[in-house]
C-alpha cells in the first residue's frame, strides 16, 4: 500500500506540474488587452511631418467659431491613411454662440460679458469630421513646425484628470474602423481670458460624459482643472430633432 501511495501522490503532482504549465502558457499566448493595432496607434500618437500655415483661417463647428489669425498647425501622423487631429500655435479666438437666448444669457454668467469670446495661442484639436480637409484648402506648406506638448498635455488630461478620465482614442477608433465619414469634433483650448483648460466638443454620438453624463446632448463646452470643473451649455446639434436643453453653469467642487 505505501507504494501504491507514492504512485499516486507522484501523479498527482505530475498532474499539478501539467496544470500549472497550461495556466501558463494560455496567460502567454492568450490575447493581450488593447492589443488592436490601431488603437495602439493611436494612444502614442505624436506630430507627423505635415504642417502648414494659416492665416485667416475661419473654423465653425456647430455653435463655436475659431478664428486663426496667423500662426502654423501641425497634423499628427495618419492612422489607417486617416488624419485625427492637429496642433496650432499661434494667434487665435475661439466665440461661442448658444442657439437660443436663455443658454447665451447664462453663458454670459461665465464670461461676465455679452459675447463669449476666448483668445488662445495654443490649440489641440481632434476630429473624424472634415476639418482636415477644411484646413488644407484654406492653408499653404510650412517650413516650421510645432511644439508637440500641448498634444502630450492633452493626452494625459484625457487618461489621468480625475475630472475627465475618458477614453478618447477609443472614441475615434470607431471612425477610424468605419466606412462611413466621422463627424466628431473635439478642441482643447488654452484660454488666456477665462480659462487656460477649456474643452469644446461636438458628438452625434452624443457628447463625450466629461466630469458628468451630458448625452444624448451632442454639443458641450467646459473648462476644468485638477480640482474644479464649469460647465458651460449643453445642446443638440440644429439638424437632430431633439429639443432637450440642459442648464449650464453647473459647478462641481
């Protein structure tokens, strides 16, 4: 019997040994998370080589208007031969005009004026719509480039701010993968006059949930640092049919 016993404990931890071994190697060859190729791509995103130089340049998204002055906007590299964002230095504006009176009135409790108007030298912006496009037509070669830690910046407001934490990249890969033309629009402006960390975005998807869930509005504004948030009008774009209107001006400590 005892022999009969050291067999069986023997093959018992054979047994264990194989187990342990499969555990293993399923954990090496198993899939890693995060692993598409695209995404990766996109989450080290950096500046390519395209750059040009604007003057006059007229951008409007929905209820914001971005005026460049002047100035050099530098593309970051193609992701599946597409172009998802792009940043500007230089001298710019950006004004916002809510569609109905009772969001510009409140809006006008930010600003302290009647007009929202926010001067920047600095811009990062992100899209899948045809702001690239827009861009190109309007805009000559530069000989310059840009600074790319405005970029870096907003990278990682996106993955460490506790106040947004959302995930961008993943956002675009959807319009990156699609066949169909993106319509996505996201700016990070350094302000000068309000705010040095404002955020506007526009999303058919209904609008990204920054420091508190917004949709199905589809069109944002905020500004924000590590430790207080603001939140600026709330509304759907003029071509959807729905007429939700959320109050603005909502304050977070």
């Amino acid at each position: 019997m005892p022999f009969v016993r050291t067999i069986f404990l023997a093959l018992a931890g054979l047994c264990g040994l194989f187990l342990l071994q499969a555990h293993a190697v399923e954990q090496v060859s198993g899939p890693v998370p995060n692993s598409n190729s695209e995404y990766q791509q996109l989450r080290n995103l950096g500046l390519g080589t395209e750059a040009v130089t604007v003057n006059g340049l007229t951008l409007k998204r929905d209820a914001g208007t971005f005026l460049l002055r002047s100035g050099t906007l530098c593309f970051v590299t193609p992701v599946l031969g597409k172009i998802t964002g792009a940043v500007f230095i230089g001298d710019g504006s950006f004004t916002l005009d809510p569609p109905i009176a009772s969001e510009r009135a409140m809006l006008s409790l930010l600003s302290k004026e009647k007009e929202f108007s926010e001067n920047f030298s600095q811009l990062v912006l992100r899209f899948t719509d045809l702001t690239y496009e827009d861009v190109k037509k309007a805009a000559s070669p530069a000989s310059g480039g840009c600074d790319a830690s405005s970029l870096r910046d907003s990278q990682d407001a996106m993955r460490h701010n506790r106040m947004l934490k959302w995930n961008l990249d993943a956002r675009i890969l959807q319009d990156v993968l699609s066949p169909e033309p993106g319509a996505f629009f996201l700016a990070f402006i350094h302000g000068k006059k309000y705010n040095g960390k404002e955020i506007y975005a526009i999303d058919p998807h209904g609008a990204p949930p920054l420091i508190a869930r917004v949709d199905p509005e589809e069109v944002e504004f905020r500004h924000t640092t590590r430790t207080s948030s603001a939140c600026g009008p709330h509304f759907t774009c003029p071509t959807n049919t729905r007429k939700a209107w959320l109050p603005v001006l909502r304050q977070t400590a």
